[in-house]
C-alpha cells in the first residue's frame, strides 16, 4: 500500500451550512468552538478510478486499526511521546510535568488512549460524489488546490473541477480568487 497519502492528512474547520454561500466554520457551545474534519488525500491512476471506493476504505480502515484500544496503550503513548517532544510551550509543559512527578506516564498513557478510542468509536462514515463546498469554506476549498492540485486561481481548472469544488456551479459564481481570506477565529 502507498503510505505516501500520509503526508497528505490534514484538518479544516467545518462549513456552518453544507454549500452555503456564507463562507463561515461551523461554531458550537459556549466557547464558540469549530468543528474539525480530517481528511487526506489520495491519487489514483488514470483508468484506475473504479478502485477509489477499495483503496480509500482500505486507508481508513488502517488508520482505525491504529486507533482503536489496546492492552498496552500503544496509541496513549504514542500521542504522549508527541507532545512531549514538541517544540515550544505544549512540550515544555509535558516535559516539567513528567519530570516533576505531577503526571505519572502510565495513567497519562491510558487515560489518553481512552479518550481517543471514545472519540473515533463509532467507526468511519463515507460519503461519495460530494462538493468540496459540503465542508470547506472558501479559504480551505482556496488552500486545498493550491496545496494538492497546484492551482494558483480559478482560471487554471476544469468546469467539471469548479463543480467538484462548488455543488451549484456554475449557478453560483466563484468568490474573487484574490478576495479569498481565513475567518478569524
């Protein structure tokens, strides 16, 4: 299996209305929070398109092996050696806490196991011939083919791309390429 679509992992904040024209992430509760969606590319030869459903499933599949509970809380662990080894004050914070003794790294290791099983529990949901508009906002729909597709404006795709990226394309016109800016937050 190509593990080059790893690198590809990502995460954008999620549309406040599938297809809406308003350009705003989705925002919840009292600390007005966003709602994050991962995603990841994957490339599929010319001619090969038959065997997208099978090859993106397979990956998704793999990850969720990676993230479901174990006895030895591999993946607790894992999570915890990462953000011990960042950089900056999120490492800095674990590594006095673990040096201190306030964080005993078992418990750590298995509380964090359990919270990211309950998180990804209920298993993946797939959805298929959808517009990149259901869940990205202008920005990330902007970032994404510049990103992924080496795209630097509208000009540069296909209509059939415009409509994979806009459902209602070409109804609704584009936003100004260079008008395209990331809501605060």
């Amino acid at each position: 299996m190509d593990m080059s679509w790893t690198d590809t992992i990502g995460c954008v904040h999620a549309h406040k209305h599938e297809h809406g024209r308003e350009s705003l992430w989705r925002r919840t509760g009292a600390r007005n929070s966003t709602t994050d969606i991962m995603y990841f590319v994957l490339t599929i030869p010319i001619g090969q398109e038959h065997t997208l459903k099978d090859e993106v499933e397979k990956r998704v599949k793999l990850f969720f092996h990676v993230v479901t509970k174990k006895k030895n809380d591999f993946i607790g662990k894992l999570c915890l050696e990462h953000v011990r080894d960042l950089k900056g004050d999120m490492g800095a914070l674990a590594q006095r806490m673990l040096s201190e003794g306030r964080v005993n790294w078992d418990q750590a290791a298995h509380h964090m196991t359990n919270v990211i099983y309950n998180h990804w529990k209920d298993g993946p949901s797939f959805q298929y011939h959808g517009s990149l508009d259901k869940y990205m906002v202008d920005y990330d729909i902007k970032m994404f083919l510049i990103n992924h597709c080496n795209v630097s404006s509208w000009d540069e795709l296909s209509k059939e791309a415009k409509k994979a990226c806009y459902r209602n394309y070409p109804q609704r016109s584009l936003p100004d390429w260079d008008d395209i800016y990331q809501e605060n937050y």
